[in-house]
C-alpha cells in the first residue's frame, strides 16, 4: 500500500429506497436463502436497477474520498445468500432450518448433494466496477466455515467435509474475482466468531483452502453481527489470534462500538489489520476527530503501514444520507492521524 491508512469499505452501503424494500430488510435476520420479496423493482428490470444503484453506491465514496472501492453489495440480499444459493448441490424450493447467531431458527439452504461452483457469480460485479472506477477494487464473498453453519447438511458424512466442498467452490470464484481486475478479494468469515468452538477445529484449515494458489491480495472479515440486529456487543473477540494462521493478506475487525481493546492486535503481527472504526449501532455521525482518536488506539500495537481504515460492518442498514456521512467522518478522522504521522516522520 503506498498511501498511509488507506480507507475502504468493509463491503456493503447503504441501498436506495426505491430498490429494496429497507423496513423489510431491517424486521428480519439476513436472509440465507433467496428473499425476492425483498425487491422493489419488477424482474425484468432488476438487473439496470441494481447496475443504477451501484453506480450511486461507487460515486458516494469516490465524493467521500474512500480509496479502495467496492460495489457496495447493492445486488445483494444479504453479504452471502446471493453465491450461497448459486451452487450445486443446494435444494431451492425446500429450505432448512439452522439457529442464528442470535440463536433464533432461520431458513437456511438444504445441502442435498454434492457442492459445486455451477459458473461464475461475481465476475460480472467485479467488471461493472472495474469500468466504472479508476481507484483500486475490492469485491467481498461469504467463507466457506460460515456457509457451512449456515446451512442444512441433508448429505455429508461431517460437517468439515462439506465445508471443504463451499472451499473449493469459493477458491475457483475467487481465481475468477482476480482474473476479472479484482485487486483485493475479501472474504467473509463471520461465523468464525459466533462458533469459535467449531472455528478452532476447522476454520482456518477450510479457509487456507479456499485462498489457495490465491496470488492476488486477500482478506478475511470476522465481526461481532450487524448492529442493527446484534444489539449486545461483547468487549472482545473469541476467536481473532488463530487467524495469524490464515494465508489471507488482511484481518478486518471492529472496534468502534465494541470499545475493543487494540492490545489483542499484537497477537497478529504478520497481517494487515482493516480497523472498523465507525459505530453502526447509531445514526449520529462521528466527528473525524472521534474517528482520529479510535485510529490512534491501534497505533501502539500495529504499525500505520499495516493498518487499514473501514467502517464496523453493516452500512447497508443505515440511511443513505447517514451513511455517506459516516464515511466522509472516517475519510477526514484518515486524514488527520496521516498528517500527524507525517510530521513525526
């Protein structure tokens, strides 16, 4: 990275009204199987809504000043439904059941056969954004472990064997995110935190396979649960220093709403750390200097070479308007710490 504290999106922002239905979005826990309903836009015009909103999503923060660009996940339902519901192997029409984070049943794929990549789910994501962008691009996929707690096994032997099946699926995507002008992928591996039991027995195994032969740079996002549907946050994670394991380049993480202490980030001495430092639980818009003060508490344990500036995750249930604001709020609070960085040097 040649910018210092260079700022991005964890991945998803917020979608326009007249897209997606937002009150329906924000009464239910993320949707793993298809929600159609959720869809403002007639069918046939889905697809050129979508590519509009995009487009919105991609000005935003090129007018916020954010440096590395996603596609806001505007085309999504949830961060991973859209590719979990686009394999092989995975019954449609007659969903499972499997507890949330939160610990509530929720509809989730039934496994009925082998998993398989059928085609390409995000490359046509990956080139919208290259065309319409001239900054570095990041596009994000769901990890094979949380895929696997978010599913019901009707076929496997083990539980890790189907989850090595959604590895190999996410690493073919993944050689075809960077081969469409991907210049970091990012993978989301949630459920690592809530099961940290299961996360130790496999998690890092299956997700090495899923970066493998990988030569393009990586990153892995653990997190506490959107706030807008985890409301309790606990002050620290259950599951981050065994991702120094992991082959991915970057460890995304929170910190603003969990006042997280930082000292955990000396246990990853080898990785770059995509610092969340944006409170989604509220919709007042920091000041840059709150911001400044949550980047500055990373300092003392990752160098400003290894860190990264981002939102907690969860934009997409903000307003547009409070949103946008965040993100400028956490552009300038970047700002500031660089020039003070850039005197001491």
């Amino acid at each position: 990275m040649s910018l210092l504290l260079p700022t991005t999106l964890v991945g998803s922002y917020s979608q326009p009204d007249w897209l997606i239905d937002r009150k329906r979005l924000g009464d239910r826990f993320p949707p793993r199987v298809r929600a159609q309903e959720l869809w403002r836009v007639a069918p046939e015009w889905l697809e050129q809504a979508q590519d509009d909103a995009t487009l919105l999503a991609i000005r935003d923060q090129e007018t916020a000043g954010i440096d590395i660009i996603t596609d806001g996940e505007v085309r999504r339902e949830s961060y991973s439904n859209r590719f979990a519901t686009a394999l092989e192997g995975v019954d449609l029409d007659n969903p499972g059941s499997a507890l949330d984070r939160s610990g509530h049943p929720n509809p989730v794929p039934r496994v009925m056969g082998k998993i398989r990549r059928k085609h390409a789910v995000q490359v046509r994501d990956v080139q919208f954004l290259r065309a319409h962008t001239d900054r570095q691009i990041k596009i994000t996929v769901p990890g094979p472990f949380t895929m696997a707690q978010q599913a019901q096994n009707d076929f496997y032997g083990s539980e890790t064997e189907m989850a090595y099946d959604y590895a190999q699926a996410v690493n073919e995507e993944i050689h075809d995110l960077f081969a469409a002008g991907a210049d970091v992928v990012q993978i989301d591996e949630p459920y690592m935190q809530a099961r940290p039991e299961k996360a130790r027995e496999y998690g890092v195994e299956v997700l090495n396979r899923a970066l493998e032969g990988v030569t393009g740079r990586t990153a892995v996002h653990i997190c506490f649960g959107y706030a807008a549907v985890i409301h309790a946050r606990p002050n620290g994670y259950s599951f981050l220093p065994e991702l120094c394991g992991c082959s991915a380049h970057q460890i995304s993480i929170e910190t603003a709403q969990s006042n997280l202490d930082c000292a955990v980030l000396d246990t990853l001495p080898n990785k770059e750390i995509m610092l969340g430092v944006l409170d989604l639980s509220t919709n007042e818009i920091e000041q840059p200097e709150v911001v400044a003060a949550r980047i500055r508490r990373a300092l003392p344990h990752v160098a400003p070479e290894r860190l990264i500036i981002a939102p907690d995750c969860g934009l997409k249930y903000l307003p547009r308007d409070v949103a946008f604001g965040k993100m400028k709020a956490m552009v300038d609070g970047a700002r500031i710490v660089r020039a003070e960085l850039a005197q001491r040097a």
